[in-house]
C-alpha cells in the first residue's frame, strides 16, 4: 500500500479541531499542525504496518532518516526490542492481538546499537473491537529521566555519605565505653557523651530535612499556623550562635517597631531562620545583618500585608551565574561541607507559607537573603 509515499520527503499535516462541539463541524475552528512543530517523535503506521508518518524529533531521537522509514513496515523501520531483547511489535502484536486493547503505556525499548527510547502506542480503530486502522506512536528521548535518576542517586550517595560519618562516631565511642567503661575517668566519659549526642543531633537533622523534601516534592508539607514572635526568635537563633562562640558584635540585628501579627508554624520558621543563619556564619564573613520590618507581599497580581526578613553577611556573596540555583538541591557555595539541601528546604518551606523568597547583593558585597511571609489570622480563624 502506498499511503505516504506520494509526500516521502515531506510529513502529512495533521488537521485539529480546537474547540467547540465534537459532534458539530460546524461549531469547531479547525487548525492544520505541521508534525514537524511537536516536541516528541511521532511515528503513524497504517492498517498494513507500513510508516505513513516519521516526524523531525522522531528521526532526531531514534538516528533512522525519515527517507528509510517512510513506506517502509515498522518492525523494520523501528526495529525495537525490550530490555530483554524480544522483539517489540512481534511481542505486542498490534494488528492480529486482542480487539479489546487500545495501546501500550510508556516503557523503556532500545533500537540497534544500543540506543535507549521512551515508546507509547495508540491503536486507533474505527469501532470497539475493530482491526486496527492505524498506530500512533509517540517516542520520546531518555535525557530528561536519567537527569532525575541521576538526581536521585546524588541524593543516596550524599545521604549515604552524610550518615556514615556521624554513624561511625556514634559506633566508635560507644564501643570502646562498653569495652573499657571503668578506664575512663567521669570527664572522658561525658566528652564521649557529649560527642555522641551532638552526632545523634546531626542525624536526626538528616533526616528531618530528608523528610520535608519528600513533603515539598509531594505537597504535603504541612504548615501549623499560631502567633510567631518573629523577634524574638532571630534573636534567640543570635543567642545560640553566640553560645557557640561567635562573637557578639559579629551580629546586627534590627527589628522595626510595631509589626504586623505573623501566623505561621513557629519550628518551621526556625527552620528558616536556622539555614540562613547557619549559612551566612559558615559561608559568609564579617558583619552578619539581620532586619525585621513589614513589607509588602506580591502575590498572583494581588498586594497584600506581610513581614520581611533579610539576612545578608560581608563576605564574597553569590556569584551572578549562580543566583539561579540557589533553591536548587545540592547547591553549594563553597567547600565547607553541607549537604546543599538546606536552602531548597528553606524555599519550599516559605512558599508553603504562601510567601515569597529572593536572594542578592547585599550593601556589605556578600550574599542577601529575603524572605516575605503574609501576615494576619488564617481565614478559618476569623
């Protein structure tokens, strides 16, 4: 049969209707697509298995020239195979299979040489239970899955590498206080303690933010709104570092005076508050600012009330080309350790909020994060 061959060089325009009533032609704008202008590869074969339709991103993503496909059958113009070596349309048996089936769902297939490609197949028939009046099929390149399977192995592998450290401590100190208990004088014993703990502590934060990126990626982060003394907790996170021996004087906190009430789930906002701090002490220098003032919250085209806090340090700050990947997983801005998933926690925990956060300049030339929270009650509370 020679259904396209007539057009060998060229792809046959596909007619769509756009909108209306699909039982009035009447009431319908029909507009002709070229195949050629879609983004995934699309392959037609007619009621004898011969190509009718090879498109431009279907010839890029499989390497075979639309010429060696067009009028060809498509056991040989596609030669596909599963991961197990079968071969695909033997296997499937689109035309001479059940009358029941309408397609095949999306799955891995691999051409000669080893070329891997994402194939879903549409049987159109004419009626239910119908031979198969064509095969529309849709192929897609594997990039975009490998770059989230290389995404996810990032993720295990800095995991992996994050737990052992502190696990090995853990495992070290308690060994050797159960092997030699009445060696130890009291003080060797609680700096063991201590250092166990404070391991225990870095784990446990492990998987606390393991645990909210699953939550943000699925949208079920859950944000528990009650009345948030901002001030006072940048103030208490000041305290802390301080405790820890930074310098006073290395923080400049400025809280604007009256503020607007804050709703918003208090450990989150520690969260928050935590990573940008943690942030600017461990990859900033000098002066470490912190204001707290209200401010305007750009939302959807709408103005509303809200609080802003702006954390900036002295240091070198975020390169330009880098502004970009800040809120990305793994980012990191310097070599001093981390695990680069801190600011992406940081982000999804202030759009959860239904806030926005931006990150620059800062006056001193280092980094400046901002972040802006609406303010008031929750609507069911009003």
């Amino acid at each position: 049969m020679a259904v396209g061959m007539s057009r060998p060089a060229r792809v046959q325009e596909l007619s769509v209707r756009a909108s209306g009533d699909p039982d009035d032609p009447d009431s319908a704008t029909s507009m002709d697509i070229d195949p050629d202008d879609l983004p995934d590869g699309l392959v037609v074969a007619d009621e004898t298995g011969r190509v009718t339709c090879f498109n431009t991103a279907a010839a890029r993503i499989t390497a075979v020239r639309r010429a060696d496909a067009i009028g060809h059958q498509l056991d040989h113009a596609l030669p596909l195979t599963d991961l197990e070596g079968r071969r695909w349309w033997a296997l499937t048996d689109p035309y001479g299979g059940l009358p029941t089936r309408i397609g095949q769902p999306e799955r891995n297939l691999l051409l000669p040489g080893g070329r891997e490609v994402l194939v879903s197949v549409r049987y159109v028939r004419p009626r239910p239970k119908a031979p198969v009046q064509k095969l529309v099929i849709c192929v897609r390149g594997t990039e975009a899955r490998r770059r989230t399977e290389r995404s996810h192995a990032e993720l295990i592998a800095t995991v992996a590498h994050e737990l052992r450290s502190p696990l090995t401590s853990v495992k070290g100190f308690t060994a050797t206080l159960l092997a030699k208990w009445e060696r130890f004088t009291d003080d060797q014993k609680r700096l063991m303690l201590e250092t166990v703990d404070a391991d225990a502590n870095r784990v446990t934060r492990l998987i606390t933010e393991l645990l909210d990126i699953s939550r943000i990626d699925s949208g079920r982060l859950e944000v528990r709104r009650q009345p948030v003394a901002i001030g006072t907790a940048v103030g208490r996170h000041v305290q802390s570092h301080v405790a820890a021996g930074q310098a006073p004087d290395r923080f400049l906190v400025t809280v604007e005076e009256p503020l607007p009430d804050l709703w918003a789930d208090p450990d989150k906002i520690d969260q928050i508050l935590g990573n940008l701090l943690e942030n600017a002490v461990r990859h900033g220098e000098g002066t470490v600012t912190i204001e707290v003032a209200a401010a305007e919250l750009q939302h959807a085209g709408t103005t509303a009330k809200g609080t802003a806090v702006t954390v900036c340090d002295e240091g070198p700050g975020i390169p330009e080309e880098s502004m970009g990947r800040v809120f990305t997983r793994f980012w990191r801005g310097s070599k001093r350790g981390g695990t680069g998933l801190g600011l992406y926690i940081v982000k999804g925990i202030v759009e959860a909020h239904g806030g926005t956060i931006t990150v620059g300049r800062g006056p001193g030339g280092g980094a400046e994060f901002r972040f802006i929270l609406p303010v008031g009650a929750p609507a069911y509370l009003t």
